[in-house]
C-alpha cells in the first residue's frame, strides 16, 4: 500500500470543503468567471493531467477566473446533489498560465487570499473578519494534517467491550469534527502539543485538576442532591485524598471541588477569574483522581475507568466560530429539554422503546454574587457529569455508533463502521447488502425524529450529538446528548398536553430554540440532520463501498417518505411535510463561511445564516409520491 501523504489528503479534504462551501453561499458570484463546456475546452483538459480524463464528459464545466491576461485560476466542477454545482473531487484547483497551458494546483490559503482581494480590490490588506476566517483555515490545515499523520486503532472492534468500542468511535469520528466546514478541524488556542494531547484520535490520557469554589457562589443542576462532583467522577481512593486536601485548607464546609479541563486552569482560569482567586472564592488544589480520554467534542471527556459518568468542561478554546466555554445558562435550558424529552418519551411509546437520554442533570457552575447567567467570566469555571443509560453500556450486545462515525472516512480507507455491521448480520459485501443497511439506519432515525416533531420538537441531530444505538445487529434507537439545543414549537407542545418550558434567552439576542411552526422547526431536520449529518453518510459509503451516491439519496428518500406515511401526523402536517421535503424546487442551506466572515471574531455561539439551495430529493428523482399541483405553488 502506497504510503499516506498527510498534506495532500488534509489539504485536498479541506479544498473540497471549502470550494464547495463558496459555491454554495455565492461567494464566487460577484467574479467575472466563465464557464465552459469542456467539450469546447477539450485541447485545453488534454494539456492539464488533472483534469484529462473528464474532456468528453458533457456533464462536467470548466470554470474560469481571469487573474491578469496571462494566467487564470481554473477547477472542475459538476452538478451536485445538495447543492447546484460542487469540485469534481480529487482534483485540484489550478493556476493556469494561458500562453504555455501549463499550470500548478493552489492550495487552501491561496486560492482564499485570492478571493478575498478580489472581493475588496481597493483594501490594502484583508478585513477583520476575512483575517479570523483564514486564520481558522490555516490552523485546520495543520492539524487536521497532524490527526491524519496518527491512525486511529480500529482492529478487532468485534471483540472490544460496548464501552470501549464506543471509545473508538469517538476518536474515529473526532478525525474530521463537522464535514463540510472547511475550518471545522481548527481549535484555535491550541499548540502542537496540546492538540496531540487534548484531541481524541491521539488517545492520551488526560489528568484533570481540581478547583474548590465557595458554594454559596454556586448554581447547581436538578440531579446533584447535595453532592459534590468528586462522587461520581473519583475512585475511593482518589475522592479520599481529594477531601483531606480539602480539609487541610479548611475548605471542607465552604467551598466544593470542581474538575478543570488542565488546559482550562493553565490559559483561561488566570485570564477570567483571577480576581475570584485571589479573595479565596476559587482555591486550585493540587489533588488527582484517575485520567480521562477526549472524545469527538474536545471538552467532553470519557471515563478510563468501567464508568457510566462522562464528564463535559468548559474550554476556551475557539472553534467553529465560537468559544467553547460552558455556561450555566444553557446546562439550565438543557435540564428543561430534558423534562420534555422525558414526557415525549411518555406520551409516544415507540419514543419509549428507541429513544435514549443522557442524563445531564448534574452540574456545577460558578456564578458570584453580582453575576448573572449571560455574564462571560462564570462561564469559563463549571462541570456537568454526563451519565450514559447503563442499561446500553452494561449491554455486550449494544454498539453506541455517534453518526458522525459513520461519516468520517479513514485516511487509509482501511474500514468502515459498516463492514462490521455486515460481519454481524452475515451478509456479503455488495451494493444490494449496503443500500439495505442504510435503509435500516435511515427507518431508524427518521421515525424518532418524525415522532418528536410530531409533538413539536426537534433535537440538534447533527453527527455528534446523535448516537446511534445497534442491539444484536439491528439498528435499536437513538441516544441524544447536549439536550440544550432541543428546538421546539410551543402550540404545539400544547397541543399535546405539555408546556412552554421557558428557555433563558439573552434579552435583545436572536434564538433559535423557540420556533412559530412545525413547518419553521423543519429547518433543522433538512440542515443538520439530512444536509450535514446523512450527506456525509452517503458519501462515505458511496465513497468506500463504491456505490452510487444517487442510489442512497433515493434510498433516503423513500424512507422518509413511508415514515411520513406511516406515522400519527395530522393531514395537514403530512400534506405539509411531503410538500416541504419534496415538492420545493428550493431548500434551506445554513450558511457557514460568511457568517464568520461578517462576523469577525468575538464571543457567541457557532455563528450561521441562512440561504437556499437545491432540493436533493428533486435532484436524484426520488419523491415517490404524488403531489397535488397546489401543494407544489410557491407562496
């Protein structure tokens, strides 16, 4: 097997995403570009090795940026499913030299320095928020090339434990973090160093610190009881020198220990809290307890130990455009998602037979006397125990598979989620075999999240957050986690006997927890979880598999089409349903790039915007249903 070039394979992934992503948000619209037939450019495409092969290809259009009379940027592209028009994979974008036709592949950070000067022709240098986006770039570049260089263990998966295996996957998919965003692999903040040892996919253990705060000054989740962290995250032996550490310091009575990520007590903690410190509201403590692993979300951590308790920290490290602090705020909010998950579960018994939660009621945050739940400093200083369902991880028959897993290709291409799966089943290696495991995975999760709009709410089922759970060798369920992004519509809730659980939302800022319709909540099921979280699916087993990417949209489509058929809808829900998902020509597309762009650094959530794209069930002719023609009239 020919060796691995981390660069080329980091750079070329990350090309990808980032043309792709240009494309789509119509950062490339404003350029006087042409585009050509390369049946009309077949000279040309035969003096460029990269792109020969396609000249004969009607399919295909050459595009073309004139730089100056000589030389032109030059790629590929094709029609695309999820949206118009995306880079031929695994070609290059190219500086052409128009007099000789020879040229040489740009990487990442050229061609975007290139677009932006283009953008603002008469700036003498890039702006403050096309300096933050191509920092980010360039910090994904070299890490994601450092997460490459290391492979992940995935041998004899068959034989590992529920827990460990879950272990793995969580580094597996920790390897490309959210597909489809060019900067997504940057954590901002981190050294070399620190990234091999904070990143899940480097498998190093992690030994945290601990810090004693004074309780008055603590605000703390519905499931604590009055006990501190040290119980659910310490050994005997551990939690014993903890508390006699504490008692030397007389802090026994006054102040209770938290867990610091260490990076967080080295970089933030002297930064934010200082003051809190030196009156003696916050004591570090020089006391261990047993290491941790990162998983696939940096600031949650997995147990070394035979333990359901998982732990998430605040770190202030940026990425995807944000800090990733951890404010009590939003553990508030996700307790009250929780409740109604809880109730979903109760009111819909298919929910209470598939749908798992993570119990994420414990939880500590530091908030002084003259803080408040949006102030920034607090937020940097706070723990949530994590539980899982021990009736999964006790289970040897359970595989907890995050989505984002089976999205995430290996570099070496070297297995799949799926031949394991197979193995299980006993089915042989072939198209017919996939595409039937896919409609598996597909039934699966579309009738929970079908059911839980239903009832008017929708969780955050992007990749990460989603986990899929298999039970001797069929797909079971689904385990949700950071209940705090749960999206919901209150007449509808109410309509089913449940109540609006009155999320803290920051006066003046915009939300989107609260939406006004089935129809708005929608949204979410279309970006997160079919246009980012189920794309990269389909394109990972096309990709690995050698199938037809088409062949798995259309066995998407057919799914979703009979659970919207088959569930307790209302008419009008599924009339509006099959309109929304099949009937528009037209898409929403959350935009990603421009919204860091515009928004220059600074503190919030992941920053976004919206726009529209193609409809990729219209694309691949797979809405198998008639549509009345008024269903299909644009308002």
């Amino acid at each position: 097997m020919k060796p691995l070039d981390a660069r080329h394979y980091s750079q070329q992934m990350i090309m990808q995403f980032l043309i792709d992503g240009l494309l789509v948000e119509g950062l490339f619209d404003t350029l006087d570009v042409q585009w050509i037939n390369p049946a009309q450019a077949s000279e040309l495409l035969t003096q460029l090795p990269t792109f020969d092969r396609y000249r004969n290809d009607v399919s295909k259009r050459l595009w073309m940026w004139q730089q100056d009379e000589q030389h032109s940027v030059v790629m590929l592209l094709r029609p695309g499913i999820t949206q118009a028009w995306e880079k031929v994979p695994e070609t290059c974008v190219m500086l052409l030299n128009q007099e000789n036709h020879q040229g040489r592949a740009l990487d990442p950070e050229e061609i975007t320095r290139r677009l932006f000067c283009a953008i603002t022709p008469h700036e003498q240098s890039l702006d403050q928020g096309q300096m933050v986006f191509l920092q980010a770039l360039l910090d994904s570049l070299w890490q994601a090339e450092s997460s490459v260089k290391h492979q992940v263990k995935t041998q004899a998966l068959s034989s590992l434990s529920t827990s460990r295996h879950f272990t793995v996957m969580e580094q597996w998919a920790s390897l490309m973090d959210r597909p489809y965003h060019p900067t997504a692999k940057a954590k901002q903040g981190l050294c070399e160093v620190e990234y091999q040892a904070y990143m899940a996919e480097f498998n190093e253990p992690i030994q945290l610190c601990w810090v004693a705060i004074r309780t008055r000054w603590m605000l703390t989740g519905a499931g604590v009881n009055q006990k501190s962290p040290v119980h659910w995250l310490a050994g005997d032996k551990y939690a014993k020198a903890l508390e006699q550490e504490m008692e030397a310091k007389g802090l026994v009575h006054t102040h209770t220990a938290i867990p610091v990520h260490p990076w967080q007590h080295e970089h933030a903690l002297p930064r934010w809290l200082k003051e809190s410190f030196d009156a003696g509201d916050c004591v570090a403590l020089s006391s261990v307890t047993e290491p941790w692993l990162a998983t696939s979300s940096l600031r949650s951590l997995a147990p070394t130990t035979a333990s359901p308790h998982f732990l998430k920290l605040p770190m202030a490290i940026h990425s995807l455009g944000a800090s990733r602090y951890l404010p009590a705020v939003k553990m508030v909010n996700g307790d009250l998602s929780a409740q109604l998950l809880e109730q979903a579960r109760q009111l819909d018994g298919r929910l209470d037979e598939r749908l798992y939660l993570c119990d994420e009621s414990k939880w500590w945050a530091y908030m002084p006397e003259e803080a408040t739940l949006f102030d920034e400093a607090p937020r940097h200083l706070s723990a949530m125990v994590r539980s899982y369902p021990s009736v999964l991880l006790e289970d040897p028959s359970v595989r907890l598979v995050p989505m984002a897993t089976l999205g995430t290709p290996l570099p070496a291409g070297e297995h799949h989620v799926f031949d394991d799966w197979l193995a299980q089943r006993g089915l042989e290696v072939g198209a017919e075999a996939v595409k039937r495991l896919f409609e598996e995975l597909c039934d699966c999760f579309f009738e929970i999240n079908l059911r839980m709009l239903r009832l008017g709410m929708l969780a955050e089922v992007h990749g990460q957050n989603a986990v899929l759970v298999f039970k001797q060798g069929q797909c079971h369920g689904l385990l949700l986690r950071d209940h705090d992004s749960l999206r919901i519509t209150v007449e509808r809730l109410e309509q089913h006997g449940m109540q609006d659980p009155c999320y803290r939302i920051k006066p003046g800022h915009s939300n989107t927890l609260y939406h006004d319709s089935l129809e708005a909540l929608l949204f979410w099921l279309q970006t997160l979880a079919i246009q980012v979280n189920l794309r990269a699916i389909i394109d990972n087993l096309a990709h690995y598999y050698s199938l037809s990417q088409r062949e798995l949209w259309q066995v998407m489509a057919t799914c979703l089409e009979s659970q919207i058929g088959g569930l307790p809808f209302e008419q009008h829900d599924r009339e509006m349903l099959r309109k929304q998902l099949f009937g528009r020509e037209q898409w929403p597309y959350k935009r990603l790039i421009g919204p860091i762009i515009e928004r220059a650094g600074g503190p919030g959530s992941m920053p976004f915007g919206t726009s529209a794209t193609c409809n990729p069930f219209r694309r691949v002719d797979a809405h198998a249903v008639d549509i009345k023609e008024e269903a299909l009239t644009e308002n």
